[in-house]
C-alpha cells in the first residue's frame, strides 16, 4: 500500500498509463480473488484432512477396545499397503505431465 500510494504511483497509473482502466477496482477484485481461493483451500484441503484423523481417531480406538491394543497395528499396515499400492499404480499407469 505505501509503495503504491508513495512518489504519486497512483496518479500516474491511472493519468499516464492508458493501458490500464480503473487499477484501483482491479486490486480490490484481486482481493477478493485472492480471499475466495484462500477460503476454498481450507475447505477442500484442511477440512478433509482433519475428518481423515478424526476418523482414524475413532476407528483406532473401536479396534483396541473390541480386540485389544496388540491388534491396532494390522490395520494400520493394511491401510498403508492399499496407500502405497494406489500411489504406485498412478504414478505407473498416468502420463508425465512435466514434459
């Protein structure tokens, strides 16, 4: 904001430059662009992550109160297993994107 306001930036985007109409409703849209992403990111990437280990939460204690502490670990091994095992076969079977 200083930077833009300082050495009368302002004045002179918007009296000398012709290429750029109205830069001051262009930062506010950018604003609130930036504010909607921003709100997206939590609910399509915090919030899924976080009912994932709620959820693991409770199904670990479901499992050791209805078998015992002992057996939590197959579980956890098999979820990792069908993990990795997805991973491996996307990244195989997708194409490289990067080149």
């Amino acid at each position: 904001h200083r930077k833009y306001m300082s050495n009368e930036v302002y004045y002179q985007v918007i009296h000398r430059d012709s290429r750029l109409a109205n830069p001051d409703q262009h930062m506010t849209e950018d604003i609130a662009h930036f504010c909607d992403g921003l709100a997206r990111l939590y609910s399509k990437l915090s919030k899924p992550i976080f009912d994932v280990i709620v959820l693991s939460i409770q199904l670990c204690m479901m499992i050791s109160a209805r078998a015992g502490a002992a057996s939590i670990l197959k579980p956890f091994l098999f979820g990792w297993m069908v993990v990795w095992a997805a991973g491996t076969t996307l990244r195989l079977v997708s194409p490289n994107f990067g080149q």
